[in-house]
C-alpha cells in the first residue's frame, strides 16, 4: 500500500531512495537480456575490475585535458557512442547497479544505511584530506 510504502521510507531515513532500487532492477532487466547477467563467465571478481576500468576511463578523459563536463561521440558499429568523462562514472555506475542486482543486494538501502553513519562521521572523517 502506499501507506506502507511511505512509512518504510521514512524508517530508511533522508538518504533512501526508492527510485535507485528502481533503476538497479531496470539494469538487471536489461543485463539479462544482454546476456551480462552474472553467467559463469561473469563472476564477481571480474565485474569489480570491470567497475574499475570504468574509473580507469574516466581517469584517462581528465589526463588527455578534457573538462569533467566534455560531452562528445564517437562513432561505432552500434551508432553514436556517448563519451567523456560523466559518461564513464554512468558506465561504473551502471556496472555497480548491476553487480548489486545479480548478488541480490538492496543498493539504495545500504547506500542509506552507509550514508546515516556517515553523517556521524567527523569532518573529513578525521582525516587531513
């Protein structure tokens, strides 16, 4: 009911969001389709350095002195392809969502969960940077 739905929000506190949830179930869908779902091949391990060379990307964008916010294509087989470096936090965060959905974590309950200790946190963690 969407009583139950709001009081459950409100028990996960500020940081919940139900449409995070939403999209991990989307990309799930969508992984599977793609044949990406957590095969044999696809084990955790290997997803993980696939969420890491994603970063890697974005890495590279800002060292060959591109802005943060440079939006371009390139064209492949598929069509345009989106690049630059917003486009590969998407392409990590796509890759953790779908990591999170094939392992059955909540991702938007323990972002919530992680997020209400750390407002707990000193500044900085107690850490100089």
């Amino acid at each position: 009911s969407p009583e139950r739905e709001e009081r459950d929000r409100n028990l996960m506190g500020p940081y919940y969001s139900d449409e995070l949830l939403d999209l991990q179930v989307r990309i799930g869908e969508w992984s599977r389709t793609k044949g990406f779902f957590m095969t044999n091949h696809n084990k955790t391990e290997r997803k993980l350095l696939l969420i890491v060379g994603e970063i890697s990307e974005a890495h590279e964008e800002i060292r060959a002195g591109r802005s943060p916010n440079a939006l371009y294509s390139e064209q492949t087989e598929s069509g345009l392809k989106p690049c630059g470096f917003g486009v590969e936090l998407a392409d990590a965060l796509i890759r953790i969502l779908e990591l999170s959905e094939g392992l059955g974590l909540n991702i938007a309950e323990l972002v919530a969960l992680k997020m209400e200790y750390n407002d707990k946190s000193p500044f900085l963690h107690g850490k100089k940077f």
